[in-house]
C-alpha cells in the first residue's frame, strides 16, 4: 500500500503531538509545524517514519502562507492536513491582549491554513481537511467568551467547508473535532473532569479521521455534555 501523507499544523505539543505520533507509526509521511522549532526537531528524531518539519506561526500570515505552501510542495503533496494550532486562556478580566492572541491563532491563523487546505484539495481533486475546535463551541463561556466564540467560528467554518466539499462531488472530506477536557499545556482550572490524555485523545481522532467522520467528540463520551449544552435553556445555563 502507498504512503500516505499528512501534515498537522501545531505537531509541537499536546494532541497534534500524539496525533504526528500515531500517523507516522500507520505510515504515514509527516508534516510537521510549529513555532517551536527544537520541539518539532526532537519529535523528527522520535518519529519512525519519514518527516518534515516546518517553523510555521499562523499570527504572521504572508510568512505563514509561503512556508505553508512550501511545506506542501516540499513533500510533493499532501492528502491530510490537520490544524491542531490553537490559543486560550481564562479571560475574566477581558484583557485584550488575550482576546487578541486568541482571535489571531483560532480565528485568522485557522482560516489562514484552511484556505490554503482546502482550495488545494479541490484542485487535486481529493483529500481530508481536520480542524481541532472544542465542546466550547457549543455555547458562550464566561470565564473565556473569546475562546468559545473562535471555537464556534472553527466549527461553522468547517461546515461551509463541508458543504462546498459535498457539492464539489469528489472524495474530499471535512472533520470537526470537538474535544472535552484533554490534558495538554492549554487544560487550566480546577474543576476539570473526565479529562483524557492527549495519548488517548490522540486515539480517538486518529479513529474519526480514518472512518471521515463530519464531526467527533473526543473522548465520546462528550457528546453527552454536547446534548445537555445545546438543551440547556438560558435561565440554566446562565447559573452555571
Ligand atoms: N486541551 C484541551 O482541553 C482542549 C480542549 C478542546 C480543544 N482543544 C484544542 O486542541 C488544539 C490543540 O491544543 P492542545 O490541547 O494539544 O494544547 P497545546 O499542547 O498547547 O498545543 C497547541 C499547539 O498549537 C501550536 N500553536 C499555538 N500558537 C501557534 C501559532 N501562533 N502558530 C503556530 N502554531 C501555534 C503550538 O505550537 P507552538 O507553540 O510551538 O507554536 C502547539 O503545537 C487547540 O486548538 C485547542 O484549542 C484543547
């Protein structure tokens, strides 16, 4: 069977970590970007198949453009390409500099990437676009309105993706992928429950991507939090 090849865009920490982890294992050929280089180098060593690697910051948008386009051209296409980069943190005071690097990491740098994902898919006539949003989508948050407003955007951009690739009739497939808590540098507060690893968190994505699922709770049981979210009326909600 032929060498399949991915990139994942943030394969520096976290889940895009263990995500670049299990492809290279299933041999797939390894895209690796980030900004913090030394890390996506010791995961090249790690890896046991081949990889490339790429210094990548999605906040500066003509350098990203270009190196992400060379990165695609480097390993002479690409048929997965996984945006795991992202940004939060509590925000209770609003402090703009927050809401700032949020909305240029998870709202810019993710359309960004995908605009440049996606048309190239449709012009090769195939391929599978994944995008890392989060259960936080489903409504807004008060300790980091930011956050859960860029995931929702994350989500409702993949749908119009999904319909465009339904419409193009070619074997193109887009993946929301909605984690619960995952233990990673970005998880903080105290009042975390049914966290994974981002080993098994890893696993679960693996899984969706490889049966082209539209959209995954990670772990799967989070899509009983999604269903009690999306019924919660207001007056509920708002004393949580
Ligand atoms: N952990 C959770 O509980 C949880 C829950 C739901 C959704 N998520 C989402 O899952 C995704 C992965 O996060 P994680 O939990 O695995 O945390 P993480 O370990 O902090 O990973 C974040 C990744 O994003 C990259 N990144 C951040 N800013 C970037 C920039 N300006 N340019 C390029 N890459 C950048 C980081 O790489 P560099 O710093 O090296 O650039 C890193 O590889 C994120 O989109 C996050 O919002 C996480």
């Amino acid at each position: 069977m032929s060498e399949k090849k991915a990139i994942i865009m943030g394969a520096s920490s976290g889940m895009g970590k263990e995500l670049a982890t299990i492809l290279s294992v299933n041999n797939f050929i390894v895209g690796l970007a980030a900004r913090r280089i030394n890390l996506l180098e010791e995961l090249q060593k790690k890896l046991p198949g081949k990889t490339y690697i790429k210094q990548i910051d999605v906040t500066k948008p003509e350098e990203a453009g270009r190196k992400f386009r060379e990165l695609i051209a480097e390993m002479d296409g690409v048929d997965l390409i996984i945006i795991s980069s992202g940004y939060g943190d509590m925000n209770r005071d609003l402090d703009w500099k927050i809401e700032k690097e949020t909305i240029d990491v998870n709202v810019s740098g993710f359309t960004l990437i995908a605009d440049i994902a996606f048309p190239y898919f449709i012009s090769k006539g195939a391929g599978h676009l994944v995008g890392i949003s989060s259960v936080a989508a489903l409504r807004g948050l008060r300790g980091s309105p930011s956050y859960s407003a860029s995931k929702a955007y994350i989500s409702n951009y993949l749908e119009g993706l999904r319909q465009r690739a339904v419409r193009s009739r070619k074997p193109i497939y887009v993946t929301d992928i909605m984690p619960g808590f995952v233990k990673t540098a970005m998880s903080k507060g105290n009042n975390l429950f049914w966290v994974a690893s981002a080993r098994e968190a890893a696993a679960q994505i693996y899984e969706a991507i490889r049966k082209k699922k539209n959209l995954a709770y990670i772990t799967r049981r989070w899509r009983l939090i999604a269903w009690l979210m999306k019924l919660m009326p207001d007056w509920l909600y708002n004393k949580l």
